[in-house]
C-alpha cells in the first residue's frame, strides 16, 4: 500500500475545536492513479500538507509507503519526502530567478536518491527528454514560457525517482491549452516510470485522465469546512 490513513483527524491549533480532516480509513494502492476533487475549503491542501509530512496529526496515523510519518521527526520528514515524494505545485514554486537547472538541484538537498557525482547529468537527461533547448538550461525560469516552466517543474519532481508523485492543483491557473498539454505529459511520465500518483483538484473536467476518481468530502467526515 502506497497510502494508508486510519482514524485521522486534524485541527489548525488556532482553532483546536474545529475538526478539518477526519478520515476514518482511506488508502491508495501501488500503480493507482487518483483524483481527489472538492471545493476551495474543503480541506485538499491540508491533506496533502498531512500526507508529506508538513502538517503533524491530532490523532490516528498516517502510513506512507510502509512508513509511519506521524512517529518521524521533522528532519526525518524532510529526507523521507525528498527520497520518496515527488511534488508538483499549484503555482509550480521554481524560484524565478533561478535557472533550470538550479531549480531541479533544490530537489535533491534532502535526499540520496541520486548521487552528487550523477545529478547534473540526471537533470540534463531529464530536460533533453522533456525537448527543454540546451540554450535555456541556464536563464532565470522567468523567462522562460508558461509550457517550459511545467516540464521544469515536472523534471523538479521525477529527479529523485520518487514511488509517488503528488500534484496539487497544478493546472488551476492554467488555459485549457496548456491544461491538457501538462496532463498529458504528467500522465505519459507517470505510466513510462510506473509511478503511483495522487492528484487533487477543484476541476472534475480532468476526471478522464484518471482511473480513480474520489470526493474528498465522501472520504473526509469532518463537519466544517476550512479555508485551504
């Protein structure tokens, strides 16, 4: 099992008797491509902020590839994501004026996925396989197309060879052009390196890309709704 929650429940602390995720059980097997939609409030980010190990749990655990993240440190949070987790952003979060390949190193502080000694010719294998031009490899990502930023930040989240990818409404602030051209390239990578990945989303127009398709509101009980 790539995801296991039992009994969770979350609160912010500001708001200690408010309940912003209670999942009783839910679970997301090895190879599964899902979508989790819901509104704005509904509690997705917190989720995904829970799943890699930003947020801590009031109670119940959270198993992540066999691993129980709730137990862990902070520190020993950060090399477990940056060794297992790939994450897409909603609004990609490359540092603008960083270059490519700077951008994609970032990744890798934390993890010992790929050596050293190995990653600049890991990221540079990774942008000549996403038809990035050599000639941009090393200006600031700001000026770069909104369609080379999305295969910059999808480059971000394979580099450590991840068993699982998470996108967090990546396309929200997308035209549909470039929509379904980031899907389809996201969707193709996934199957080629047989990576599990949960998706979560306010739009249910992508429900065709996935095999699993949950409403985070059928899997999270909690009464009110809370800003993401």
């Amino acid at each position: 099992m790539i995801i296991d929650l039992v009994n969770l429940k979350f609160s912010y602390a500001e708001q200690p008797s408010s309940c912003v995720i209670d999942i009783p059980s839910w679970s997301l097997s090895a190879g599964e491509h899902t979508l989790i939609h819901g509104s704005s409030g509904s509690g997705k980010s917190t989720l995904l902020n829970i799943l890699n190990g930003l947020l801590s749990v009031d109670s119940g655990h959270v198993k992540v590839l066999d691993q129980r993240i709730d137990e862990m440190t902070n520190r020993q949070r950060d090399t477990f994501r940056a060794n297992n987790i790939g994450y897409v952003f909603q609004q990609f979060n490359l540092i603008p004026y960083l270059d490519a390949i700077d951008n994609i190193q970032l990744a890798n502080y934390f993890s010992k996925a790929v050596s050293q000694s190995s990653l600049s010719k890991e990221i540079k294998t990774l942008l000549q396989s996403l038809n990035i031009p050599e000639k941009d490899w090393k200006k600031p990502v700001r000026t770069l197309s909104i369609g080379q930023q999305q295969r910059i930040a999808i480059a971000r989240a394979l580099i450590n060879k991840p068993t699982l990818i998470i996108a967090d409404e990546p396309t929200s602030s997308l035209d549909q052009e470039n929509s379904d051209a980031f899907m389809k390239l996201l969707m193709a990578l996934v199957n080629k390196h047989e990576i599990t990945l949960l998706f979560v989303s306010h739009d249910v127009s992508l429900s065709h890309y996935f095999s699993r398709i949950e409403l985070l509101s059928d899997i999270n009980h909690a009464g009110n709704l809370h800003a993401n």
